[in-house]
C-alpha cells in the first residue's frame, strides 16, 4: 500500500469521524466523552492525512491556480446573482397537499373583486413571519390593497395613534370606515378586509321553536360504525335538539360578515322584516298557520329562504314549497350504489349540476334525506333547477320502519335532494330586469343533519351550505370562501369506492403478482 493511499485514507476516516461527531452531539445536544473523542481522533487523522498529502496538494494548486481562482470568482458570480434575483422577483412553491402556505383560490377571487381601496396596518412582532407572508401574498393580488407593518414595541407612536395595545393587530380601513381584525388566519384576514370594503352586514334568521338545531349550540355527537341507539337513517329517532347544534355554520356565517339571530314567529311575524336571509333547519313539529302565513308573506315581498326538511316531518310548509315549483315527497332515500360508508340512508354525491352553489365542490353527503319532486304543472313565473341527485341505484323509502323495495309503492331513482327555484314577484312582466326588480330565491334540501357539528366539516358539507347561504343573500363573491380546518387528514370514502379499494388491494394485485409468478417458475422449468 504506498504512502498516498494511506494519506487519503486517513483524511476520508477523520472526515467520516467528525461527521459522526456532530451528529451525536445533535442528537444528545450535550458535550459527552465520546463525542470529545471522536472529534480528538478525527482532527488528528485530518492533519496526517493532509500532511502525507500536502506535497500532491501544493502542485495541484501550483499547476492550475489560475482555473481554481477563477472557479471560484464564477461560483460567487451565480450565487451573488441568484441571491438578487431570488430578492428581486420571489417565488414561492407549496408542495403541501391541501395548499396549506398558499391562498386559496376563493381569496384570490375575492381580492381581484374588490371595487374599494383597502389599507391595512399590521402590528406584528419577529415570531408573527407566517401571518406577514399572508398579508404580502394579498397585497400581491390587487392594487386596491395597501399593507404597512410595523412593530409595536419599536414603533409605540404608530400603535398609539391607532389604538393598538398589543401584536398581532391589524388595522384596515376603507373610504373612512374602520375595523381592528385581531386573527391571524387567512379567512380572518380575508373577510376582514370584505367587512371593511362593504360596510354593512346582513342578518341571517333561524328559525327557532319547532326543534329545530340550535346556531348556538356547540354540542355535537360521534357516528362510530355500529354504534347502537342512535340513527339519522331509517328507523331514527330525533334527539333532544340541543345534541344537534349548529355552532359551527354560525361561526362560519359570522366569519363571512353575516350576523345570525334566531327568531321566534309565535311572538312577533314581523321579525322577518331585516331578514336577508331564512333559514329553516329541520322542524321537528309543524308550524302554525301564522307562521306559515307570515313566511309566505316574507316570500312574497322578495325575500330569501333555504328550506332543510328531513324525511317524514310534516312542517306545514309544504303548500308554500308548492308555489315554487316544488313538492316535498315523504319518504326516504335509499342508495344502494353511492352512500356515506356503510348507511345505505345517508346518500353520497361527489357529481353535480352546473350551478354557483356546486362550483368546485367536493364530495358531499346527506345523513337520512327525502326525495324532491316537480310539480305536475309548471307554476307561471317559476324556475326550479336541480342541483343534487342520487345514483340510478336508489329509491325513495316509503316505509319508515323497513328497507326494502317494493315495486308499485316505492319510487324509483335517481331522486333530487337539492334544488333551486326562484319566482318572480306577483303582477311582475316576465322580461322585467333591472336594479329594482327583486326575485325570491328559495332552496329546499332534502335534509338537515349535513350541516349540523357533526358533520358541517367533514368533506363538502360546510362549503355546501355557505355557498346555498351566500348565493340567496346575493353574495356570489364569498361563494367558496370559508375557513380553513386544521383537522388531521382523513379517507371519507362512499360504499362503491370501498368496495373498488378492498377488490383491488386484496384481491387484484395479489392475483396478479401470483400470475406473474407462476408464469416465470412455469418457463424456468
């Protein structure tokens, strides 16, 4: 073995030692004997190593000094050059699978429709860095938003002057109005930057006083795969309301400038007055003539209403429905192809109709849901667009108590679950338009329980109902638009889709990899 190979294994071994080094003294993060030791015996074979090396070492720079410096020189050029560049016109790539560092489209779309200017005062401190790169992607969207920063311990006066007392606060005004936003999530900022931009709120009314779910309610109940008692299929029985909250769309409605109130029509039918919205979540019970009378009038004077009936209640409401060009059937539908794990009663949709409401929706799906109907006659100056239908496997339920179909008295599907109607006002001319007219948007949904706690957030279901929200109060803007969850990341797979997963994995590739294995032990022999 000559000198030179000894030398250059020695140097690659005390490398490989002090390397070894840092790694324990990274992992321990504490000085220990080894780790001393290690580094002893690796900087002592580095020094032999390049003192048996030095005499090949001082020719190579001797005989290409000049290609060496200017190697150098050139590696300094690009890396001074990308630096600037990388300063100059930054770019960003998020490979997180739900986009998590980007903005979302819906923000994107919000920002480039802005008609007012918008400025905004952030006072952040050195840990806020993510909650600052938010705001500059936003200032990056449109002209119309204006960002300062400032940190309120090196800027006190600024803080005063605004009547900031701590980080984290933002300061946004528009056209003389002004608001403090204090989150730092995107939907946060987003939609504080909508409420100072438009100025004004609009009510959302529940419904109140027929066991309807609760906006107030943050109570909410687990759905485990055969957990006994409990049921929003067939065969259920309602629970006492409050176990079926609905906290979480009105969260969500108040994030998206909307201000939500209950309201009872046995006390005042005028309630219905500021309304831009009714929501009538699932009564249990029937109304009474009067409130009946009192939403129809509301209809009728222009208003808006989403409509979630569950299957076999009878709500009173259904002569009002009928005006609209719709009819409430009472059953229950049943899916056999496309429903929500193994409860053929909860139908599962991921395919849609065209529509605002649909755009770019995930799979969404309906825990116990009745069926929709046109009317047998079109209703003059009605128009009622479909937007949720069931598979061809399915049939409406006429039985509350057994599934099973029966020809003759069962219907068969694809059966609507959601629809869309809008009526133009009494004596109104069909080619009317313009700012002054104002036509009644109603929705009827088959359903409540898929916008309830327990399942407002799983899949599509929460964005469905914000954007059915959004769409009646003329808000098109904010469609898509909703925070973003923080939940751990989960398979919601329909029964068709499970069934393909299982064949494929347990059955299908190990019959073809036996195959293949057979075929190459049958040519070898």
């Amino acid at each position: 073995m000559s000198r030179r190979f000894r030398a250059g294994l020695l140097l690659i071994g005390g490398v490989a030692l002090l390397a070894t080094a840092g790694v324990v003294h990274a992992i321990v993060l504490e000085t220990l004997t080894l780790t001393l030791v290690l580094t002893a015996a690796g900087a002592a074979a580095c020094v032999v190593g390049l003192g048996g090396l030095r005499g090949e070492l001082a020719a190579l720079a001797r005989r290409r000094r000049g290609e060496i410096a200017l190697s150098t020189l050139g590696v300094v050029g690009i890396l001074l050059a990308l630096a600037y560049l990388s300063a100059r016109y930054p770019a960003r790539f998020d490979f997180t699978s739900s986009g998590r560092h980007s903005l979302s489209e819906a923000t994107v779309t919000m920002l480039k429709r802005l008609d007012r200017p918008v400025r905004v005062v952030f006072f952040h401190d050195p840990l806020m860095r993510e909650t600052v790169e938010l705001y500059q992607l936003m200032a990056r969207e449109t002209p119309r938003l204006e960002v300062e920063f400032h940190d309120p311990m090196i800027n006190p006066a600024q803080a005063r002057l605004l009547g900031v007392t701590f980080a984290g606060t933002a300061v946004m005004e528009s056209e003389g109005r002004r608001l403090q936003v204090n989150g730092g999530s995107e939907a946060d900022i987003a939609n504080g930057i909508l409420r100072v931009s438009q100025g004004a709120t609009q009510r959302v009314c529940f419904l109140d006083g027929h066991g309807e779910p609760d906006p107030f309610s943050l109570e909410s109940h687990d759905h485990l795969e055969g957990s006994p008692g409990h049921s929003h299929g067939l065969g259920a029985r309602y629970v006492v309301h409050e176990r079926h909250g609905m906290a979480k769309a009105r969260h969500a409605l108040e994030t998206l400038n909307y201000t939500v109130e209950k309201i009872l029509l046995l006390k005042e039918t005028t309630a219905l007055g500021g309304c831009a919205v009714l929501v009538v979540p699932g009564p249990k019970t029937a109304l009474l003539p009067r409130e009946v009378a009192a939403i129809g009038e509301y209809l009728a004077a222009g208003g808006h209403a989403l409509f979630m009936l569950d299957p076999f209640a009878r709500t009173n409401l259904e002569p009002v429905i009928r005006e609209y060009g719709v009819v409430v059937d009472d059953d229950i539908v049943i899916d056999e192809a496309s429903h929500f794990w193994a409860d053929m009663s909860a139908p599962a949709v991921s395919n849609y109709n065209r529509h605002q409401i649909t755009r770019e929706l995930p799979l969404s799906f309906f825990p116990g849901a009745r069926s929709l109907s046109p009317t047998p006659q079109r209703v003059p100056g009605t128009s009622v667009t479909p937007l949720v239908n069931t598979s061809r496997n399915s049939w409406g339920q006429r039985d509350p108590d057994r599934v099973v179909y029966v020809e003759g008295r069962d219907t068969p599907g694809p059966h609507t679950l959601m629809v869309v109607a809008l009526r133009r006002p009494a004596g109104e001319a069909p080619d009317a338009a313009g700012p002054g007219v104002r036509r009644s948007r109603v929705v009827v949904v088959g359903d409540s329980d898929f916008a309830t706690n327990s399942f407002f957030h799983i899949m599509g279901n929460g964005q469905l109902f914000l954007n059915t929200v959004n769409y009646l109060a003329a808000q098109e803007n904010l469609i898509g638009l909703q925070p973003r969850s923080a939940e751990l990341p989960r398979v919601n797979l329909t029964n068709r889709q499970m069934k393909a997963t299982f064949f494929a994995s347990v059955l299908l590739v190990p019959a073809v990899l036996a195959l293949v294995g057979t075929v190459v032990w049958w040519r070898q022999h």
